[in-house]
C-alpha cells in the first residue's frame, strides 16, 4: 500500500505490493496528523471495497482512493469537511451505485459522521484509568480482507 501526499490538504492511497510506504513530492514535506487521519478514512474505505469487491468476485487491483480536507474558519481550529472519490477503472458501470454504498459502510466513515466521546487525562490519574469498554470486549472486527500483493 501506498500513500501520497498530494498537497498539505489531500492524500491518494494506491495499492502497491510490499509494506505500507508514505511518499512526499517534496523531501521536506512532512507528513502531519490531517495526513494520517485522511489516510486513515482513504485505507479503511479501501479495506472494506476491496473486500466486497473480493466477495462479489470483481477485481480491485486498480482502485485508488484520494481524500482532501478543508479547515473550518470558526474556532476551534478543525477539519470542517472532508471529500473522498475513488477511481476504479475495471468496475462496470453498473456496480457504481453499490460501491459507493460500501464505502460509506467504513468504520472511519461511519466514526466521523457519529463521532465518539473523547476523555484525556494524566496516565497517573486514578479517575482516568483507561478501560476497554465491555460492550466491545467481545466485538467482531470483520477482515477486510488480504491484498494479493500482501503475501
């Protein structure tokens, strides 16, 4: 898997055999958390469509997710809005519709219109201690799914 960084505002993640790699135009571009939680939205999205397109017997060699995000001008300082597309030259015009509907079933997708209850607090803190909550305890996370460049 690969990600670029396409400008301060937008990545693309392309599936490449071998390791996950972070590629910049420039030496010095750094790779920020905007980065990170884009390409966290672009490989989540990317996991569950390739799975699907895995399960319906499509091949997903050349899909490519590309996601850029916008600032909010009101304070505090955030992401306002986020824009992911897909290219997916082999999928038939058909399968379109539903591919956009599996994308939308990402955990990421799904988290950041739901977002969830953040706490932070000191590690020595007593009141803070973190614990797992038991309703996931015994979640199912569902595979997404191996690339075949991934062996």
């Amino acid at each position: 898997m690969k990600i670029i960084l396409t400008s301060e505002y937008s990545i693309r993640l392309e599936p490449e055999p071998g390791p996950m790699t972070i590629e910049a135009p420039e030496p010095d571009e750094q790779y920020s958390p905007f980065h990170m939680l884009a390409s966290s939205l672009a490989y989540c999205t990317w996991s569950v469509m390739y799975s699907w397109a895995t399960n319906t017997k499509q091949s997903a060699d050349d899909l490519v997710i590309e996601v850029s995000w916008k600032f909010s001008e009101d304070e505090p300082h955030r992401v306002s809005g986020m824009s992911l597309l897909y290219e997916w030259p082999s999928l038939p015009e058909k399968k379109r519709l539903a591919a956009k509907r599996v994308a939308e079933m990402c955990t990421i997708h799904a988290t950041l219109h739901h977002p969830p209850t953040i706490t932070i607090g000191h590690a020595g803190d007593q009141e803070h201690e973190h614990q797992p909550d038991e309703a996931m305890a015994g979640a199912h996370v569902p595979d997404a799914g191996r690339h075949p460049h991934d062996s």
